[in-house]
C-alpha cells in the first residue's frame, strides 16, 4: 500500500492530542503538554553552567517573576501573557536569534498562530496589545541578561552590548534577587505548572 504523499503535519503529544502545527486548534493545547515541553528545551542551546540545561520553563517562568517585580500592580492576564511569551517553543524548541532572522518572517509568523491558538485556549485575547508585547520583551530581555551573565558564560559589558544593560531593576540588586540555579527537567515542569495554576482562571 503507497505512503500518503501528503507530509504528516500534526505532532501527537503526550496528552493524546494531534496538534495541526499549520493550523493550530486552541482545543489541542494542554498546558501539561505545553510544561512538559518546556521543561526539555534548553536555553542558550545547552550552553550553560550546572547540572542540568536551563530550560524554557523556568525562563517564562522568571520572566513572570520580572514582570511582577517591575510592575507589581500588573494584572492576573498579563502576567500569564508573560509566562506564556514562548510557549509555542513546546513545539518547535529554543531557536537561537540569530537562526530565526534567518529563516525569515514566514517562521514568526507560523510561531505566531500557535501562540494566538495558545492564548485563545487560556482566556486570553489572540494578539498582545502592543504596551504588553514591549513590556514583556523588556522583562525577556532582562531575563537573558540574567542567564547570560549568571549561567552562559557572558561578561557584564559583553551581555549589556547584546541584551541591554537591566533597566528598572538594578543589574547588581537583579542579580542578587534572582540566583538562577537550573533544574531537572520534572522540576522545571511542576514549577511551570503552578506558576500557570496561580494566574489560570
């Protein structure tokens, strides 16, 4: 019997759903799926001190961390905006800046559909309004501030000339507030997932 020429485009998780990575259907987004995923992928492709990667799950989750820090009145949605800033990574993993300028719009915007069906599933509107989307990538830029100088090897200046130097939070009092000690990856998930339960509606 001949193959389906078709190329297969679904991934099937280990919740059981078949998620349509072309067409993305907010009703086959599990937020286990989703930490379970993140808590795999590493930060700074692996390139990180410890015993275990930094993953994406504990990055979004000190990315909500920073939000709050730097506006504490921000509101139950916006912070789970900010947790969910790179959960499409679930499936499609922790592509380096560099790479996804070079792959080119068509890649942001097929990320982008998955994080609309994303947000969609979780109460959220589709599209971040643009005084959050810049909030949330100050916060994202002050977190890989943190991780480059705390666990990727980068010097101060080195990490100020490619992130920025931190803004609204001292880099001196960041880094002494924020000590990022990487965790396996079961860790990492259950982390994720209560930091998700608290802002869930």
């Amino acid at each position: 019997m001949p193959r389906d020429a078709t190329p297969r485009a679904w991934q099937r998780m280990l919740s059981g759903r078949r998620l349509d990575l072309l067409n993305p259907s907010p009703l086959d987004i599990e937020v286990e799926d989703i930490a379970h995923g993140l808590a795999r992928v590493a930060r700074w492709n692996g390139q990180t001190k410890g015993d275990h990667a930094f993953s994406v799950a504990q990055h979004c989750v000190l990315v909500e961390e920073l939000a709050v820090q730097l506006e504490p009145a921000l509101d139950r949605k916006g912070r789970l905006a900010a947790l969910l800033h790179d959960a499409p990574e679930y499936v499609v993993g922790d592509m380096i800046s560099p790479f996804k300028a070079a792959l080119g719009l068509d890649y942001k915007a097929f990320e982008n559909r998955l994080l609309a069906a994303i947000h969609i599933r979780f109460g959220l509107s589709a599209q971040r309004a643009q005084k959050l989307e810049v909030f949330i990538k100050k916060c994202d830029h002050l977190a890989a501030y943190l991780e480059a100088t705390q666990l990727a090897g980068f010097a101060v200046d080195e990490a100020e000339k490619f992130f920025g130097k931190p803004k609204g939070l001292d880099g001196e009092a960041a880094k002494r507030f924020f000590r990022l000690k990487p965790l396996a990856p079961t860790d990492a998930a259950a982390l994720y997932l209560r930091t998700f339960r608290k802002l869930a509606p």
